[in-house]
C-alpha cells in the first residue's frame, strides 16, 4: 500500500508511530494546509515522507499513490473522500464514516463504480479481543442486557463552557458525542448483534449539540444502552449479560484491551472469573491497518463489502437517532 495521508491533527500523529511496524505500507505523501506546514514538516522528517502537499488535486494527481487515509474533522469526509474517489484511489476514512446516511450511501456507488476500496477506520471491529468476544458469545446463552459506557471529560469543554465553539461540540462541522465518543460503542454493538429493531436517544443539550447522551437499541429479545459523554468522566467499560455468563470488557470500547469472562453455573451459582487478552499488539489501530493492506493487497472485495455494510448499519443508527434528538448538522440540509 502507498499511503497518502490527509491532515496532521492527533490522530494522524497518533497512528504515523505503528506504521513503522508495518512493512507493507509505504507513507508517501501527506496533504494540510499551508499554515500546518510547521507541523506537516515535522511529520515529514521524524517518519520519512516522501513529499508534502498542501493542494489536495495536486496531491491526488500522484500516481504512486494508491490509497488515501482522511483524518479530517467530520463534516469534511463526505467532500474529501468522494474527490479521493473520483480521482481513483482507494479510500480509508475515520470514523465518523459522514455526517448521515445518504452521503455515506453516495460514497459507496462512486467507490462501486470505481472498482474502489472504501473502508471505516473504526479500531474494535479489528481487535483480536473483539473477534474473541464474537467468538464466545454464543456460549453466553440468551442475552439480556448490553451496556457500554464510553466518558471522557473533554479537554475543550471548559472552553465550549466558556462560549467558544470548536469542532467537537460544532453542529455545523458534524460534532458531538454521539458521533464521537458514543460512535465507538455502536460499532461495538452492532458488530456483535446487528441492527436494533427500534433506536432511542436522550441528549444532554447545550447550544444545539449533544455534549453526552444515552443511547437506547431496542433488540427485542434483550435491550442494549450506549452511554457516551464528552461532559463528565466515569470508569469506562462494556458487559453483555447472558443466561448462561457475562463478558465484561476492562476499559473504553475504542480499544478492547481486555476482558473478563465469567461463566455462572445455575445450579449452584459458583462464577468462575476468566480474564483474557489476545490483542497482538498494544496500540489500537495496529490491527486495523494491517487489516486494510491485507485486504486491498488481496483484493479481498467480499470482505471489505462485509465491513462497508456494517458501517452503512452504524451510520444509519447515529443519522435516525440524531434526527429523533432533533440534533440537525449543516450536511442534512444540503
């Protein structure tokens, strides 16, 4: 993979370090704008960039590059990734995948018609631990509760306190916990179950945007609460409760360090504590971009489609929830 990257911002300097490790993906370019040049030059020089853009078309022009990797506030992935389309690369976009639905839907008949590869960088769906988890829930027996709790106090919400509005709590640049934090633990959810039969969000409110929220998936069988916050801080973790046992993952869902697993006996109630680990590596986004190379390297079309309908699931999820919350982005009006 030739890798053209696209902003410089803390998740771009966040995953240049684990690429290092990854010998089949070759960083070639990396676009922003020219008052981040300081910082593009940096990243430039402590992990070998071939070349700098600071024109995007210019930048698309290049035929050593392949695959495009948008790290770009969230209002900005619809615009980014459909010229990375048009111009015939290969897309890898974080997540938020796009403002709403009908634009991820637009994305995926360019990428269709292309012969392109469109895929969500979203860390758990790659995580050894999550395929284990997925492994062992049939084991579980009939599940009945799911809940995930996502919260990490802001470092910009003193400053959105204070009156001042950044990307994060912006509606018109597509911000807000759900599509932030919250994002991370619908992924996790529908990974393991699928689309809920009914959505249900409560917002807490401030200026227009959800600064945290609980989300409620009606599965008919069993319910499952997504509780994501940007607002206030609390120990950050996911269970699935079964008949039979409990998966209970130690930390936030964005990363699935570890987890526990606990088989009950019904007769006699002993519970046996199992505390597993099988992620190959300890940075969360190792996994995924190595799932990325395999995949465009292998033309594996089958499973990238796979992946590209459960990020069409998610989205859905997120755009009808916000739409109940009455939480409305710049992008829906378009």
């Amino acid at each position: 993979m030739r890798l053209g990257i696209v902003g410089s911002g803390m998740i771009v300097q966040d995953l240049m370090p684990i690429l290092d490790f990854i010998k089949e993906i070759e960083i070639t370019a990396i676009f922003g704008r020219q008052s981040k040049m300081e910082k593009l030059e940096k990243l430039q020089n402590d992990y070998h960039i071939k070349k700098i853009y600071t024109d995007y078309q210019e930048m698309l022009s290049d035929s050593k590059i392949d695959t495009i990797y948008i790290a770009l506030p969230n209002h900005l992935h619809y615009f980014y990734v459909k010229l990375a389309l048009e111009a015939g690369k290969h897309v890898i976009c974080e997540k938020p995948f796009t403002s709403n639905l009908e634009e991820l839907k637009a994305l995926m008949t360019i990428a269709h018609k292309n012969h392109l590869f469109l895929m969500e960088a979203i860390t758990n769906q790659y995580r050894k631990n999550y395929l284990k988890i997925k492994e062992l829930l049939p084991t579980l027996g009939e599940i009945k509760i799911v809940e995930l709790n996502y919260s990490q106090y802001s470092s910009r919400y003193d400053l959105f306190k204070e009156g001042e509005t950044l990307p994060a709590f912006n509606p018109e640049m597509s911000g807000g916990a759900l599509m932030d934090i919250n994002s991370y633990n619908i992924h996790f959810t529908v990974g393991l179950f699928g689309k809920p039969k009914d959505i249900h969000y409560f917002p807490n409110l401030s200026r227009g945007i959800d600064t945290s929220g609980v989300l409620l998936l009606d599965y008919e069988d069993f319910k499952a609460v997504c509780i994501g916050s940007k607002d206030s801080m609390a120990t950050s973790f996911a269970t699935i409760q079964g008949e039979n046992g409990t998966i209970t993952v130690n930390g936030p869902s964005n990363n699935v360090e570890s987890f526990t697993y606990r088989k009950t006996k019904s007769k006699n109630n002993i519970e046996n504590d199992e505390n597993i680990n099988y992620n190959t590596h300890t940075h969360r986004m190792y996994e995924e971009f190595i799932e990325f190379e395999r995949l465009i390297r292998e033309k594996d079309k089958t499973e990238m489609l796979n992946n590209l309908e459960h990020s069409l699931k998610v989205m859905e999820i997120m755009t009808i929830a916000r739409k109940k919350a009455n939480i409305i982005f710049s992008a829906d009006l378009k």
